[in-house]
C-alpha cells in the first residue's frame, strides 16, 4: 500500500484550521510511524483566559488513552492475569475478589464504574475524592454488574484496582513508574493524582454551554484509568515506539491486542486497554479518552506501521477526526453512514435500553457512532463498545452489543408510567434514596436537598431518569425486579437495589 502523506496531512490541516478560526479552545494532531513524528498540526487555544496558544507540545490530559500504559507495567511486571484480584486486595468484597485481573482489565469482569456508581447515589463527578475514598467505596459494592465473561460494559473501576495491584506489588508510586517508563523512551509523561496539582503547561479543559465556553473541572483523583498528562508530540513518541517495540515496548502491542473471550469462547474487540478494529481492508488499533473538557483518540494501523493522535481540550468527539485523517493516510474510504431507526427502544425485561439517531446509538447512556456494515445491517465505530443490529422492521433491532445477543423493540407512543414504581425507595447499604411520583417525576439524590428529573416511562415497570451536570448527562433505568424491589442501572453500574421506605 502506498501511503498517502500529503491527503492525510490536507485533512489534519482542514481540523486544525477550523479550531484557529473559531478562537476557542482547541487540540493538536501528530502523524506519525515506526520512526517517530512525521508531521503535526495544531490551533485554537490551550488557555482562552490567557491567550495561549495550543501546540503539539502542549500539555493535555489522556483521560482513556492512558489505560494501557498500566497494561505495559502489568506484563512487565510478570503478574498473572487469570488471578483473581483478591489474591493481592483481600479487602474486597467476594464479588469483586473474584474477578480474574485480565477480565478487570478487558472490561468483561462485571465490575461496576466507580464514577457511576456514585453519581447513582447523588454524589456530582466535580466532588473532590481521593484515592482511598474511592477504594473504601469499591470495598462496600454488594454484586457485580453482570457475571464475569458474559459482557463488555466500560468501567473504569478494574484499572484503578489494577493499579492498586501494581503499586502493592512494586512498593511504589504509580505515578512513579510512569515516569519512569516514559523516561527511557525520551518522553515526559506524568501522573498527577488530582485535579488541583499544578501540571506545568497543561492546557484548560474547556466544555460549550450555548454559544460560550465553561472550563471543565473533575473532583475524583486521577488513576491509572484515565489521568496520564503529556503532549500530543509525546504520544505520538509513545505509539511509534509501541509500533516499532521499541525499547521498555519492545512485543508489548502483540501482548495488549492479543485476543480476549468472553465465557463462550467469542472474541471481544476490547482487549488490554486497546480497541481493535477495522477500517475498509486495514486492521486498526486505538483508543479514545474523555475527561471534563477534553476528547482525545489515538489510532493506529499496526501493518503499517503509521498512526494518528488527536489530543483536545475542548468537549467534542475526537474519534471521527482521527478517523478521517487515518482513512486518508491509508487511502480508505470511510464507513458509509448508518440509517438506524431514530427513537427509543427497549428490551423485553430488564433494565437494557438504546436512545438512536441514523448516525449513532445510546445503549443505557454509552455513545457510539452507527455506520452500515455492508450487509444491510448496522455496526459501530467502536470507541469502546462493539455493537452490531440488524434491523427487523421499524420497531424491532436485534444483534449483539459488548458480546450479548439483544432484542430491543420501539417504546410504544403514549406509554404510561407504571403505578407500581411510585413511592419512596431506600438502598439500604448506602442510605440512597428515590422517590417516585405520580406526576411522572422523581427526586433522584443529589446534593442540597436532591434533584427532580422528568421520567420517561418504559413498558413492564421501568422508567428512564434524566440527569444534566455540566456536560455530562446521566439516564439511569428504573425498573422493578422479581421481588418487587427497585433496581438502579446505567450501562456502567448495576448494583443499587431498592427496597420501599415507609
């Protein structure tokens, strides 16, 4: 294949262009391969209030990206993956305990997200939390989300036990072998622990409420599941050298793409803190990052040896830029766009539920964008989530999403909010309570006294609430089990279970 240079780097100008014009926050973008840095283009601002210019050397949080580097220390280190996560934190509650380390990591281990457990339970992403906090909370988790190996459902809670196993392993820091790592490839990555360490040069992370700009702000302690800072240049630095195994990386992309399987033998994209995908012929390797203000995506194309890093510090989607600049390197067409039935679905029982527009997909809150699969059907770009439907009519979608075989059928217009789901609801272990009205709201925990939020009504006792903290939007499923309790469900945590107060 001969590579197309000079398109790709037309398309990473037009992006970079667009955010000079605008004089808003913006990002930079690096082409690189096996060698290193071949090209690289930046605009916008790393700080509106100051005027600073964003460059391919200014410093920007990874968020996501920054998984797999604990991956990389996690093999170096030799500890065996299929232990279970009680072999090193005894403390955990048996659930939890039992999890295998690789399915921690892979996603398919059940564990609920940290984040989403608290905001479950009213507590916003800007409270400040630190490290021990956090994992005292892991520590009270009564069940999984689902059973380990059946289900790919993002959670970033593994990676912060992960490290947890790492840190107790080595005797030391993080924060430490992250810098150490780096460092002997020339590169200067840093693990900040909060969001109130001062990181020099870092650029403000920037979220759009209207026609302004708000500067985005995250309480919880950074961890190895998202909180690496550095420069687009040096990520770029990194992706070369994983492409190439160069030193500290040397066989580690064979390691981290290596197939994972859920308990039926399927394969998951999702492997070590990468997704693996394709783009027209050409096998393609990334991964996203999301953190208040800031979107980024790294992809690569290991046959090839080239790849793209897109670092932002403004709140829009960074996988479709990334995307794009890659197709026009490789000399691939993009996915022709989706046609997905627009509106909300539902499955039969349970707490499983997609928003979708013709481009994209909500499934019970995780986004994903839809593109035709060639075969009539729908599939994801997958940043994180596989999804793959066929459609059955207007009002039927059917396939597999993270690995599980789902039927989701329309909400029938005028659906009423079950009477049965009305009243006040209490978690006993956590003291969260609900309380359900007859007007078709609820007053969801939230700090100062709670938060009302419009229910829409699912068929068989299930509703949707809607919750807005700065950019982020929560819609936790409400929904009756078995035993006439009131369960609480995101696609990233499933463990509140309700029980009538009163």
């Amino acid at each position: 294949m001969t590579l197309d240079w000079v398109g790709a780097t037309g398309r990473a100008q037009e992006i970079a262009d667009n955010w000079q014009r605008e004089a808003g926050p913006g990002g930079a973008i690096v082409l690189f391969d096996r060698d290193g840095m071949r090209e690289a283009f930046a605009g916008g601002l790393a700080s509106i209030e100051h005027s600073v210019p964003f460059t391919p050397a200014t410093v920007n949080r990874f968020a996501s990206i920054s998984k797999h580097v604990l991956a990389v220390a996690l093999l170096r280190s030799g500890l065996p993956l299929d232990a279970p996560l009680g072999s090193w934190l005894p403390e955990l509650p048996v659930p939890l305990a039992g999890v295998a380390l690789g399915r921690a990591l892979d996603m398919t281990g059940g564990l609920p997200d940290m984040m989403e457990a608290l905001w479950q339970q009213g507590v916003p992403f800007t409270a400040t939390l630190d490290a021990e906090e956090i994992f005292a909370l892991a520590c009270r988790f009564p069940s999984l989300s689902a059973k380990p190996g059946t289900e790919m459902a993002y959670s970033n809670t593994g990676w912060r036990l992960g490290q947890r196993v790492l840190e107790k392993v080595t005797g030391k820091p993080y924060a430490e072998t992250v810098a150490a790592l780096s460092g002997e490839l020339g590169l200067a990555f840093r693990l900040p622990y909060d969001g109130a360490e001062i990181v020099p040069g870092l650029a403000t992370g920037y979220w759009r409420a209207g026609e302004s700009w708000r500067r985005g702000h995250y309480g919880v302690h950074f961890s190895a599941s998202g909180g690496i800072a550095g420069s687009a240049a040096d990520l770029a630095g990194w992706f070369s050298a994983l492409l190439a195994g160069r030193g500290p990386l040397s066989g580690m992309l064979e390691k981290l793409t290596a197939p994972r399987h859920f308990a039926d033998g399927s394969e998951s994209v999702y492997r070590l803190g990468l997704v693996c995908s394709r783009l027209g012929g050409s096998d393609i390797v990334g991964h996203g990052g999301s953190l208040t203000g800031y979107r980024n995506h790294a992809l690569t194309a290991p046959a090839h040896g080239v790849g793209v890093v897109v670092l932002t510090n403004r709140e829009e989607e960074a996988l479709w830029p990334a995307l794009t600049v890659l197709a026009a390197l490789l000399g691939e067409k993009l996915p022709a766009a989706g046609n997905a039935p627009s509106g909300l679905f539902v499955a039969e029982e349970g707490p499983f539920w997609a928003e979708l527009a013709p481009d994209s997909i909500s499934f019970m809150g995780g986004f994903e964008r839809l593109v035709a699969d060639g075969e009539g059907g729908l599939c994801s770009l997958p940043a994180y989530l596989d999804i793959r439907l066929q459609q059955e009519g207007d009002d039927t979608l059917s396939g597999l999403i993270g690995g599980v075989r789902r039927s989701l059928r329309r909400v029938p217009v005028g659906t009423q909010l079950d009477p049965r789901l009305v009243g006040r609801w209490r978690e006993p272990r956590f003291g969260t309570e609900i309380e359900i009205r007859t007007d078709g709201t609820a007053l969801m925990p939230w700090p100062a006294g709670g938060k009302v939020s419009q229910l829409t009504p699912l068929p068989n006792g299930r509703a949707l609430a809607d919750l807005l903290h700065g950019p982020w939007r929560a819609r936790p499923c409400l929904w009756l089990d078995a035993e006439g309790g009131l369960r609480v469900a995101g696609h990233r945590a499933r463990i509140l279970q309700m029980q009538r107060a009163g």
